[in-house]
C-alpha cells in the first residue's frame, strides 16, 4: 500500500502540516527540518498525489512544453533532444516535472485553455514558434507564466535567445576573411525569426565588406538535410564557393549534394553550419559552426519560468546566451591552397638549384 503524507509525517517525527510545507518548498520550516523530511521522503521513494497537492497548493510542480507540430525537422534534427535534455535536468534539480505536447496550430488555442483551466501545469516553455503564432497571443491574454524560446517581434514576453544576427554576421566576416568571394547562404524558414536574423547577419557582413548582395545566392531552406540539398542544388549554378548553412543539419544536406557533384569540402566550396550539434565535429569533412548553447537554453527557460512561477514575477525578461564560432576543416580550403603553392615554390627552388648545378658543373674529357 502507498505511503501518505500522515506516514511520512510519523516516520519524520513531524505533523503532517509540516510535511506538506516541505513538498510545497513553504519557507516557514526550519532548514534542519527540511533536510530530515526531504530525506525520508527519498529513502522511501515517496511520491505526493499530484492532483491533490495541485487542488491544495494551486501548484502543480509540472511544466508544459510546446512544440508546433509544423516544424519540420522535430524528429530529425537532434536540437529538440538536446534542447528538452536542458529543460529536463533543470526541472529535475528543482522537484518539477514535464509535460511535452506537440500541437497543431488549429489546436493550440484549444491546448492552451486547458492547460489553464484545468491547472494542469504551472507555466509553458514555447520552443520554436513561427511568426504571428496564435499561441503567443493566447498565453500574453492568459494568467499562465511562459517563456519562449526565440525572440518574437512586437511580443513582450520572457525569452531565451541568443544574438543570431551578430553570430552569423562574425562567421561570414570570417568567410570574407579567408579569401571567400562568392559567398552563398541556404536560409532557415523565412516564417520564424532565427530563420530571419541569421539572413540578415549573411547580409550584414557582405554590406560591411563592400561587397555586392546577390539574390542569387540566397536559397531559402527549413533548418532540415532536405532543405540543404535542394538548395545547394539550386546554388550550383551560379558558382559559390563558400556557403554559410542556416544550420548544421542543412549543411549536412549541402555536403550530400556536393559529394554527388563530385565537389569536395573544402577544396571546391567552403561550408559553415550553426548549432554544433553532436555529428559535426565527426561528419567529413568535420564542419566549421556557430556553438550555441542548445542544453544551455532550455536549462535557462525552465529556470526562468520556476522563478517568475515561485516569485510571482509579473516583470518580463529577455536573456541572451552566447555563442562561438568552432573553426574546422570544412574553411580549410584557402589555408589547403596555400600549402599547395608553398609547396610548389619549394619544388620549383629545388628544381632550379639542380639545373643550376648541371650548367656550373665542370666537362669531363
């Protein structure tokens, strides 16, 4: 039979008041009493009735997440994992627990009344919205605390983000650097907002380095190996050789076409990603990307959304985390190229010093 808060309660030496102010993190209990229960509590893996201590408390220790059912690369592209991976062990650190729903954008209005009606949970972590997504509108009007991740225009709201715009603009700044010339980009969708920075950060570096903007290439991709190689499949034909992939999952896409062109990374065509998920330090070539700290940002939304839920916070918050660009070989062209010649004018100083040799050496009668 499982145990009640009257048997923790006998077996701490407590009143069961006091143990349910323990699980409901009350202050009003002595630090040495906490540890006592907190410790019972786990030695006999106890666990309250959810339901009733959200009726009780007006808390259910839970948060949603929500992801739009139409983004494409949910299954695919190891950012949601990673990402989820970081909500997780916040909450786990912190006695909550999670809730996933993938939603449709017909449905999430419907979701969202009955997370709220129903106090199913204590607030929402919105992944990855499209601009103009209903949710955000429907949470804003809504007592739920939430926190998005991705800034939205025209939103006020609590947010984790990182700078894409300046991120991108410092990997194509490094392309334009490393004698790049023809500098391409396969976009992320052009309906969410980090999809809409990092081509504007493309932009930005080709305006502040003089040079011409070129529609041409500029394929617009949805952040998934599909994307990549369609459209580095339409970039082929006006001849970059670089291009900065909006994420590393396309740009595992774009080497896929390539391999197919029979175009080698880095030798004919330069590439850069962005995420620095798992696979593209072991991909080959291993691929030049913008870190960002996918784990990072969903430990920070569920932080953020606990304390606006434990403080009742009503002021919004908007946090940027930083990135990094991680140089790999897939930018080795220029550096490969020099070897080469250096290598040539070694051969061609050796080659001369022997002639010379052959013209200085005496004639043998």
């Amino acid at each position: 039979m499982p145990l009640t808060l009257e048997d923790i309660a006998k077996i701490s030496g407590v009143s069961r008041s006091t143990v349910s102010r323990v699980i409901n993190r009350d202050r009003r209990v002595s630090p040495v009493t906490r540890e006592r229960v907190l410790k019972i509590i786990e030695d006999y893996n106890f666990y309250p009735n959810l339901a009733a201590r959200g009726l009780a408390s007006g808390h259910t220790n839970v948060l949603g997440v929500v992801i739009p059912a139409g983004v494409p690369s949910l299954f695919t592209d190891p950012y949601f994992p990673i990402l989820l991976q970081g909500v997780s062990t916040a909450c786990n650190r912190q006695d909550y627990s999670v809730m996933l729903s993938i939603s449709d954008v017909k449905f999430e209005k419907r979701l969202v009344g009955r997370l709220v009606q129903n106090h199913l949970v204590d607030g929402v972590i919105v992944a990855s919205t499209l601009i103009g997504d209903p949710i955000q509108t429907t949470l804003a009007n809504s007592d739920l605390p939430f926190v998005i991740i991705g800034r939205q225009p025209n939103l006020v709201a609590n947010v984790i983000d990182v700078d894409n715009r300046q991120a991108v603009h410092q990997a194509t700044d490094f392309l334009i650097k490393q004698g790049y010339t023809r500098i391409a980009t396969i976009t992320g969708p052009l309906n969410q907002m980090a999809g809409v920075d990092r081509l504007e950060g493309y932009k930005d570096a080709l305006i502040s380095a003089g040079m011409k903007l070129d529609p041409r290439l500029i394929a617009e991709g949805n952040f998934t190996e599909a994307g990549g190689y369609f459209g580095m499949k339409a970039l082929l034909q006006f001849m970059p050789d670089a291009v900065f992939a909006a994420s590393d999952v396309t740009a595992m896409g774009a080497i896929r076409c390539l391999n197919e062109a029979g175009l080698r990374v880095p030798d004919d065509i330069g590439l850069i990603g962005f995420d620095d998920i798992p696979a593209s330090s072991t991909v080959t070539p291993s691929l030049t990307t913008i870190r960002q700290p996918i784990q990072g940002m969903g430990e920070a939304a569920a932080n953020l959304l606990i304390e606006i839920i434990e403080s009742g916070s009503k002021e919004s918050h908007c946090i940027s985390l930083p990135t990094e660009l991680v140089i790999r070989n897939s930018t080795a062209r220029v550096n490969h190229n020099q070897q080469l010649k250096d290598e040539e004018i070694v051969q061609t100083m050796i080659k001369e010093e022997i002639e010379n040799s052959l013209l200085t050496r005496p004639v043998q009668s």
